[in-house]
C-alpha cells in the first residue's frame, strides 16, 4: 500500500524524528512511504485564530499536494482533524486523510504493530483525536500490545492540557493551571513516560514537567510503536 506523510509544521521544525518513526513504522508494516517536499501548513493556527481567509490557500495547497494519493497518514489528532473537519468547509475537498492511530487500526487492521518498550506509559488523549476524530481507545489499544510496555491509566485523561495552540499565549493564566493540572495527573502514575499522539500537547507538557525535574520523558506514539528490540527507542538529550 502506498501512503504519504504529512509530517505536520511542528514535527517537521522541531521533532523530526516522530517522522521518521513513522516511515519505518509504516515500512515494517508492509507500506512504501512517500514524502511529498512541497507540503506545508494545513492552515490551523491561521484558522483557529480567526484568519479564515488566510486559510484557504493553504488548504487549497494541501489537496494539490495530496490529491493524488489514496492515503494520507498525519501524526497528529489536530491537523488530521483540521484537513477532515475543517477543510470541507473551506471549499476543499481532501484525500483520505488519518491520524496514525486509526489509519493502523482501522486502515491496516493491526494492533500488533511488533513494538517493545520496556518502560512504564502513561498515555494522554490529546482533545483533537478524542473530540473532533472520535479516535477512541485505538492508541491504548495499541500500547496495550507492545511487548514489554506497562501501561499506567492517566487520571483526569480526558482533560484538556491547556495547550491549544494560540490560546496558550492569549490565555497564559488559564492554559498554566490546566497545564499545572495535567502535570499532577502525570505524576501521580509514576510513569516514566508519556505518550501522546500530538507533539503539540507533549512538547506543552513536556515542557513543564521538564521544568520541575520529574523526569517524565514525553514520547510520541509514532515513536514507541516504531521502538523494537533489535532497534529500540533510545531517549535525546
């Protein structure tokens, strides 16, 4: 099966090798992998700001790039929501386009994707994935085949973690004592890890429990699915 990677803006500019965990990901799994260079923006962060028109060439720009495959493989609940949801609405009619999770469970049928992590996970369904996809329980049931992964039920796990893009810099206040909230929620697991689907909620998290020294290590699915004995995840500086 071929499929293409919209690596997304914030994983392509600071967590490329989320992208990079999903092509092998994808690869050991049976599919060929196309990169398309001329990808950008899906337009979310000018659209959930209030720049709808500034929007629209963007995910114009999308259906040209993608248009010509049957599918589309995002690791990221938001941006997929945005192409799926929003799109539409902005005159566009896009590819086939998923969130990692659901394009392995509901395109390929597999929830044994041959994962070790030998680590204990705590997983956060990030708002996007949960709300506006329905993904549902797909990434835990994925966690829950990884071989030698313990995974943790995450306390107040539907409870929004405060990022959201823009409104963390418009609602400081506000979106700190969400966050403050998740990160106790976190802690009391005792996790070593948190996985979520969205590098954007991981790196708002991470962030603060980076902060107060936890030692929390936020890891994106992609990444622990693509983790394997003969080639583990191995955690950066």
């Amino acid at each position: 099966m071929k499929v293409a990677l919209f690596a997304t803006c914030l994983t392509d500019t600071f967590f490329p090798e989320t992208a990079r965990a999903v092509v092998r990901l994808l690869e050991r799994l049976g599919c060929s992998v196309e990169f398309p260079l001329d990808q950008t923006c899906c337009g979310q962060m000018h659209f959930n700001t209030g720049y709808r028109e500034h929007s629209k060439p963007l995910a114009r720009k999308y259906t040209e790039v993608f248009g010509g495959y049957d599918h589309v493989v995002v690791p990221s609940g938001s941006c997929a929501g945005m192409v799926r949801e929003v799109h539409p609405t902005l005159g566009e009619s896009p590819p086939r386009t998923f969130e990692l999770a659901e394009f392995l469970v509901d395109v390929l049928g597999v929830t044994d994707v041959g994962a070790w992590f030998p680590h204990r996970v705590t997983y956060h369904p990030t708002c996007h994935s949960l709300r506006m996809l329905g993904v549902g329980d797909k990434p835990l049931a994925l966690l829950r085949s990884v071989k030698a992964l313990e995974l943790v039920e995450l306390p107040g796990s539907a409870q929004c973690c405060g990022f959201g893009g823009t409104f963390a810099v418009k609602n400081a206040e506000t979106s700190t004592a969400m966050l403050a909230d998740k990160m106790r929620c976190v802690l009391d697991t005792g996790a070593e890890v948190l996985c979520a689907g969205d590098n954007s909620c991981l790196m708002h998290i991470g962030g603060g429990l980076s902060r107060l020294r936890a030692g929390v290590r936020p890891v994106h699915l992609a990444e622990i699915l693509a983790s394997t004995e003969e080639d583990p995840w191995r955690a950066t500086p």
